[in-house]
C-alpha cells in the first residue's frame, strides 16, 4: 500500500483580513486604539481596587482577577492580529499557532468560570447577606479563582491535543485572523467528526453548564429582591447585579454562537465580526460596564486620581 504524500507544515498563513486590502491600514489603528483603550482601562480598574481599602471585598477581588485575565487575553490574540494587518502574507508559526489556541482557549474558559463564580458572590451577598463574609472568605475567594483557571486551562491542553493531533497534509490557510479551534481543525486531511464532538461536548460544560448555574442563581436573587419592602433597596440590590448580568449576556452569547454549533454552519464573515467582538470589544465592555455603572468604583476612581494629583502638586 503506498503511503500517501504528506508535507510537514511549519507555518500557517492567516487570510482573516485578506478580503480587505483597502482597509487594513486603517483597521490596524481602530484596534490599535481599543487595545490601548483596554490595557488603560483594566490596568486601571486593578490599580484602584488594590489601592481603595473599601474595595477589598470579594466581589471587587473577582473582578481584579477578571480584569488580569482579559489583559492576558487581549495580550495574545491582538499584538499578533496588528502585526499581521501590516503583511500582505501575515503567518504565524506551527508552534506559535499551538501556543496562541493553548492560552486563547485557556483563558477564555477561565473568564467563562471566572464570571459563574461572579454570579455566585451575587447569590449568597443577596440571597444569605448574614453569612456572606462566612461563606465568601478569602480563603475560599482564592480557591475558586485557582479551580477556575486549573479546569480552564485543563480543557485547553485537551483541545489542543485535539486539534494540533490531526495530520495538516493540504493547504495551510486559515480562514480566521487567529488560531481559533474550528478554522484550524478544518485543516486537517482525516475524519475530525470524533474529534469536534469531544470539542463540542467541552463547549457545552464551559459555556452551557455556568450559563445554566448563573441563571438560576438569578432565579434566586430576583425572588429575593422582589421580598424586600423599599424601592430604594430593591434598586440598590439589582444595580449590583446589572453590571454582572451585562457581562453575561454579551460574553455567552458571542461564544455560543461560536462554539454550540457544527463546524459545517462555519459561515466566515458573520464568524469574523463576532470573533472581533469577543476578542476586542469584551475585555474592554468589562472595565466599562463595572466602572459607569458602579457608584463605589467610581468613587474610589476619583479619591485616587485626586490623591494622585494632590501628591504632584505636593
């Protein structure tokens, strides 16, 4: 039997943007301007809660954690996707691509943990205000952001054997402007129906499973809420939990539209401009969305920009 002819890649070529020739100058500056926007303003947002004592709660230590994780996300898709906007080949290398997809999936499922355990502070400050401080310890704040990012990235060494394990022997362009699971695994020259079910299957625990678990937190929390007698409670209560439920809806709802279907949907133009808004617009509509709406983070924004000042002039 004669083996069939395979060639070793060692390079693949991203053809994300390559349909918009004329515009890639001027969407290189766009998001060179978001990614700016983003680091300042995570940066910012962790500045403030390590420095305002009042924000040393567990519910701002999750959004510190939070806000690291999608400067680290933002760190490896975006550098690379504006370098590339400036070839008329962009590439990036066999292991890059492995290492890219590795901390891409990592800590995008740990940001999908992160903000269910998010949805949990919400349901025991509102629903058990009495044992918060009991339930919610430090001790236990740190244990859920470490089991958040050890399952995370557990299932992103999974998909990355998944995919990097199929033998690449055609072509070696990527319809996507990033190493993305489904545009990569397309690549291959074998049967990868097992393999995207497994990966399908993973879809389903990261995106479904915490979804499933905020909503119904969220079932308790507006039962409660709707029990307490003041108006001006009621509202207090729900803003805190405004900002969390804007964040869940714009973070699940791009990645199930991904990730919860069958590769065959793949529609790259539609994938493309949701691909944008999960890697550019979410890490910078999380500091936004906690900042605007949060009266307490507004306040410690403004006494540290004040002390800031005031030390200058000193």
């Amino acid at each position: 039997m004669k083996r069939q002819n395979q060639s070793v890649i060692t390079e693949f070529i991203l053809i994300g943007f390559s349909n918009l020739e004329g515009l890639q100058i001027f969407l290189f500056f766009i998001f060179l301007l978001v990614y700016l926007t983003t680091l300042m303003a995570n940066t910012t947002i962790m500045t403030v809660i390590c420095l305002h004592q009042a924000l040393h709660t567990p519910m701002y230590f999750f959004l510190f954690v939070l806000s690291c994780s999608e400067t680290c996300y933002t760190l490896v898709i975006v550098p690379k996707r504006l370098t590339n906007l400036l070839f008329t080949s962009p590439t990036i290398s066999f292991s890059g691509c492995a290492t890219q997809l590795y901390f891409f999936v990592g800590l995008a499922c740990t940001n999908c943990f992160l903000i269910a355990v998010m949805g949990y502070d919400r349901y025991v400050a509102i629903c058990n205000p009495l044992n918060y401080t009991l339930i919610v310890n430090r001790a236990t704040c740190l244990q859920l952001v470490l089991a958040s990012s050890f399952c995370g990235f557990l299932i992103s060494v999974v998909v990355n054997i998944l995919v990097f394990s199929v033998p690449f022997c055609a072509s070696n362009r990527i319809n996507h402007f990033f190493c993305d699971i489904f545009p990569v695994i397309k690549l291959g020259c074998t049967d990868t129906s097992l393999k995207e079910m497994v990966i399908f299957s993973l879809s389903i625990l990261v995106l479904l499973v915490p979804f499933v678990f905020i909503f119904i937190s969220y079932i308790f929390i507006v039962s409660t809420i709707l029990k307490i007698s003041s108006v001006e409670g009621q509202c207090k209560a729900f803003t805190t939990c405004a900002s969390h439920l804007t964040v869940v809806i714009v973070h699940y709802g791009c990645a199930s539209f991904i990730y919860l279907r069958p590769t065959s949907l793949y529609s790259s133009d539609k994938d493309h401009l949701v691909a944008v808004t999960y890697t550019v617009i979410t890490p910078l509509l999380n500091p936004l969305v906690y900042t605007l709406r949060n009266k307490e983070v507004k306040m410690a924004l403004r006494k540290v920009l004040s002390r800031h000042s005031f030390s200058k002039t000193v």
